[in-house]
C-alpha cells in the first residue's frame, strides 16, 4: 500500500489554501456576486411568504371577508413568479459556476502534469494523482458554488426572518430566539464531531482507491503469484475499517438532526405558549400568531443546511489542500524566465529562435543521484561527435538508462553539465531536446487509439506515404496490413491489444516519422523475435545514420556495428571501443559477448 496515499488533513480552515483558491476563482467573480445577490433575494423572498399567511388570516379568515382577495392572489402570483425565476437564475448560476471553476482548475492541474518531470511521477502513485484530478477538484467547485447558495440563502433568511419577526411582536420574537444558544452551542459540539468522523472516513476511503488501483493495475501479477485470497483478506479488513468508521459518522450525524428538530419545535411550542394566551387576550392577532410559528420553523432550516456547507467547506479544503499542493508544486526542472522570454516554453515555443541540433553531445563531470538515492553516476564524462553511433551495455543496474534519461534532460545532472552543441543544455528550454528527440523504450507505451494516431502521434502533420514508409522500414508494415483494419486499427488502452515487439516497431516507427536528430534506444529491440530484428538491424543502421544515437542492448549482436561501444559498470564507462578494439582486448565485453555467441549459437543448435 503506497504510503503518501494517507493524507492528513488539517484541523482548521486553513486561510492561505482559501486565497489561493480564491485567485482562481476571480475569473468568474462577477459570476460569484450575481450568484450571491439572487440567493439573498430568495432568502429574502422566502420570509415574505409568511406575512401573506398572517394578512390572509387576520382579513379575511377572521373577518370573515372577501373584499380585496383578487388583489391579494394578484400579489401573491406575483411573488411566487418572482421566486420562480430566481430559483430558476440561482440553478443555472450555480451550474455555470460548478463547471467553470471545475473546468479552470482541471486545465490547470492538467498543465502541471504535463510540465512536471519524471521524477515527480517516480514519487506520486497513480491513483493519488487520479483522485486529485477527479473527485477531489468535483469536491471543490461542487462546494464552491452549491455552498455560496445555500450561505447566502441561509443567512440572507434568517436574517430578514429575525427582522420579520422583531417588526411583528419584540416580544415574541425574543421568546423564540431563546432556543438560539443552546442550538448554537450544540451546532458546534457536533460540527466538530461530525467533521472529525468525516475525516476518518476518507482517510479510510483513500486506502480503498489505493489498494483498488494496486489490484487493478497488478492484475496479471496477482494471478500469477495466487494472491487473490490474500489481498482480498487485505482489502476485507480496509473496507471493515471503512463499514465501521462510517457507521459512527453516520451515527454522530443522525444525532444532530434529531436535536436541531426538537429545539425548533421546543421554539414553537414557546411561541405557542406566550402568543396563544396574547391572542385570548387579545394582544396579538391569529395571524401575527400563525405568521410566527411559520417564522420559527423558517429560522431553523437554513441553520441545519448552513452546518452540512460548513462541513462541506472543510472537507472541500481537504480537497483543496491536495489540488493545490499538485497545483502549485514547483518542478525539479524548470526553465528559466529568461529562457523562455528567448525561446518560450511548453506551450507556446518559440522554435523560430532554436538553433538547429547538429547533435555534439559532452557529459562534463557529471554527477548524479536520484532523490533520496544513492549516487549513480560520479563524475562522468563523455563525448560525442555528431552523427556517432554510441552503444552503452552493462549489467543490470549500471546506469545505462540514468545516462540517456540525463541526456533527454527527463532528470538533471545533480552537478556538472551536459552540453548539446557546445552549449548548456540548462540555458535551453527542456523542449528543445525533447522536439529533437526519438526515444523508444523497452517497454513502449501507445496511446489509446489507432496504429496510425499512434505512429503521427509525435508529427501530427505526418502523410499516410510518410506512415507506411516508416512502417516497412521496421518490418511491421506487414503484420499491420494483416490485421483487419490495418492502419485503422485499435490498439486499446496502452496499446494492450498488441504483443510487447509489435509495440515496439509501432514505436519505432512513431520515432522514425517525428524525424529527431538524436536517436535513444532502450533496449527497443529486446522484445522483438531475433528474425525480425536481423531484417530490420540493417533499417536501424539505415535510419540511424546521420544522427547521434544512443543504444542500449542486451542482445549484443544488435550493436555490434555501433561506432563506439561502452560498457558501463557501476555508472563508470569501463571499456570503450568498437566491436573489433574491444573483442580483442579481451575483457569484459570479450567475455560477455563470447558467452551469448555460444548460448545462442546452442539455442540455434536445440532449436
Ligand atoms: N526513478 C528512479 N528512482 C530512484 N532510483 C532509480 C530510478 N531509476 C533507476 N534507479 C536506480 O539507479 C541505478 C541505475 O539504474 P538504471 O535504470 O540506469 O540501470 P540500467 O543500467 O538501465 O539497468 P537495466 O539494464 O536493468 O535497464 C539502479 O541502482 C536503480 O536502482
Ligand atoms: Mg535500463
């Protein structure tokens, strides 16, 4: 279970998340305020009500009387026309609102997962990231706007109800709004009790979300490993955790309502009390009586609605907390102002200013160690010419994907410097090399969609000759024409439908169109049967003539005609050569290679 997934949440409004909110929130102030005048006039309006009660019975139930009824209903239609658009207005206010404030903050959240560098994703499980972007920025606009309506209403209500009902009897009023303090005091005891058990439950939830991701994504591993007992063992005691702390929430809260109830009829059966001996006296009439046992009822729902939005407030700043820690986190790799001022940034580059990759590239001194990591590369150097072939092999762990991954600028040099054509990569912007780039990975990741979205993915201009072209240049041309829709085929989520190697051609070919001037292979060829890799040994020659290159390889015989090989222990070159230099030296890469020569030499033999 990814422990970042358990987050704590504060205890008090927390001031600076709400500012913060709050800027994103200016783009629709106008929005905002016209929200808030029209609940305050629905509030407002609400209380009126009441007084159309009092007016009908004191003239004309009491009096027996039916003189200025028509204008009585005429007024009254009126009203209710009134408070009918406005509920209609505040309903597609507070819609509007909802998604515009929602929609800013996911494009927002959406950027920075675009502009982060790997090394936050190292960090970050997916799932946290996907509940921030989900149901935690819902939360958030739900609250925001919903919640302006039901504060605004509620106050603007009990407002003009106290008002209402001071102007009708002082006294009455006052014996009604006894029951104030002992509500006041028992709102607080719960809210923080109800907040408190809402807390714990969506801690508990976040556990679920986790381990739902975990199973979801290491399904094959599961079945493989028979764990399903276990981890539904595992997952049983969360959701027991979560049946458990629901239940107190749900207790905690079903407490409150009750008493909130019986505190308002406590204040009407006062009124009832103090006004029916008034109106046998003759003080007060029926419908003074009657307008204030409505007034008491009015007063004590906003108060009700108005604890659920307080609730609602913390636990959208809960939310908030998380979206905006996304939000506002500052990438490891960031270009600077003047870098972009010069060459703009990833959203709108400036390519106009780039100078052109020749491809020389020079790690100087270079250290490196992943956060929280050990060093992997000490004081590295390496210099490559344009157009040169470099193979870098070793055993696992040595640090042969760390050297591109620095060289694709996905990490920085923690010190020293990596120039691209004498200069800095740190005084370009990180675009600059990725828009010059072909990376293929050993495991390739295709987008949902298409082969032939996949393969433009990168060069959206790309022509269908210019597809095809790239297609039979690494031989799979041919299995794609034998599917049913060719080009146009699905390739499902992540590319499931296709076997490892037929992402990888697809991926190699998604390279070949974007035309880069330096080319990355990580162990691109791993899953591709060794027949197919010898027809396309040569294309990868062909294609990667011309262009710095790097390649990774287990399968030696892949970079056997690479200009230079080196081989990396450690995070230190060890040998460096051509094949021939290095096969005659006779040290590690001697060995290595004689011993998969002999081992595939005997596969051939044992078929
Ligand atoms: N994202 C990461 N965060 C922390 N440490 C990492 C990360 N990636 C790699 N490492 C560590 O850096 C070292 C070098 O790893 P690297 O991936 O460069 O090896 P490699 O030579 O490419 O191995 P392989 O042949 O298995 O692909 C390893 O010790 C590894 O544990
Ligand atoms: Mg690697």
């Amino acid at each position: 279970m990814p422990s970042e997934v358990v987050v704590l949440e504060n205890e008090k409004i927390d001031i600076t998340i709400w500012r913060n909110f709050l800027e994103l929130v200016k783009n629709h102030k106008r929005d905002f305020i016209l929200l808030a005048i029209i609940m305050v006039f629905v509030g407002a309006l609400d209380s009126v009500f009441p007084l159309f009660t009092k007016y009908a019975i004191d003239n004309f139930i009491v009096e027996k009387n039916l003189i200025g009824l028509n204008k009585f209903i005429k007024l009254f239609f009126i009203v209710i026309a009134f408070q009918g658009i406005n509920v209609y207005l505040f309903l597609a206010m507070g819609g509007k609102v909802e998604t515009n404030v929602s929609y800013d903050i996911r494009k927002k959240g959406f950027e920075k997962l675009q502009i982060l560098p790997l090394s936050y994703y190292d960090e970050k499980a997916v799932g946290w990231l996907m509940a921030r972007m989900t149901s935690d920025i819902n939360g958030i606009s739900e609250t925001l706007s919903w919640g302006i309506v039901d504060f605004a209403w509620g106050l603007a209500m009990m407002l003009a109800v106290v008002i209402a009902m001071f102007r009708l009897n002082a006294k009455l009023a006052l014996i009604a709004l006894t029951v104030v303090p002992p509500l006041a005091i028992a709102s607080a005891y719960f809210q923080n009790k109800i907040l408190k058990a809402q807390r714990e439950v969506r801690n508990v939830n976040s556990k679920i979300t986790a381990a739902y991701n975990e199973d979801i994504s290491g399904a094959m591993t599961t079945k493989t490993l028979v764990r399903e007992e276990i981890n539904l063992e595992e997952f049983k005691e969360i959701t027991e955790e979560m049946k458990q702390k629901s239940i107190r929430a749900t207790i905690v809260s079903s407490l409150y309502f009750p008493i909130i109830l019986v505190l308002g009829s406590i204040g009407t059966a006062l009124v009832l009390n103090s006004g029916g001996k008034d109106v046998i006296q003759g003080t007060i009439s029926y419908g003074t009586m009657a307008a204030f046992i409505a007034y008491t009822a009015q007063f004590f729902e906003p108060v009700r609605q108005l604890a659920v939005v307080f609730a609602e407030i913390q636990g959208a700043q809960a939310s908030a907390e998380r979206v905006f820690s996304l939000i506002n986190e500052v990438p490891d790799i960031i270009d600077s102002e003047d870098v972009v001022n010069e060459y703009g940034d990833f959203f709108t580059p400036k390519k106009e200013n780039w100078p052109e990759i020749k491809g020389e590239i020079e790690f100087r001194n270079v250290d490196f160690a992943y956060k929280n990591g050990e060093k992997v590369l000490e004081n590295f150097n390496l210099k490559v010419k344009p157009g040169e072939t470099i193979a870098l092999v070793g055993e696992t762990g040595s640090g042969k994907s760390t050297i591109v991954n620095l060289l694709c600028r996905f990490y920085e040099p923690t010190s020293g410097e990596i120039l691209i054509d004498g200069i800095d990569y740190k005084t370009m912007p990180q675009i600059w090399i990725h828009d010059n780039l072909g990376y293929v990975l050993q495991a390739p990741h295709l987008f949902s969609g298409t082969i032939k979205d996949n393969i433009k993915y990168g060069h959206l201009d790309a022509t269908d000759l210019e597809i095809i072209k790239a297609s039979k240049l690494v031989n799979s041309h041919n299995f794609i024409m034998k599917m049913e829709k060719g080009y146009d085929t699905n390739v499902g989520e992540g590319g499931n439908l296709l076997s490892t190697g037929q992402k990888q051609l697809i991926s190699f070919a998604r390279a070949i169109v974007k035309n880069p001037k330096i080319f990355v292979l990580d162990e691109a060829t791993s899953s591709i049967d060794t027949e197919t890799e010898m027809i396309i040994q040569k294309t990868i020659e062909n294609v990667l003539e011309g262009k710095t290159s790097f390649v990774i390889a287990h399968r030696l015989s892949t970079i056997k005609n690479a200009d230079r090989i080196l081989v990396i222990k450690d995070g230190k070159i060890i040998e460096e050569g051509n094949h021939r230099e290095l096969i005659k030296e006779k040290g590690y890469y001697y060995n290595l290679y004689t011993n998969q020569f002999i081992e595939e030499k005997n596969k051939e033999v044992l078929g």
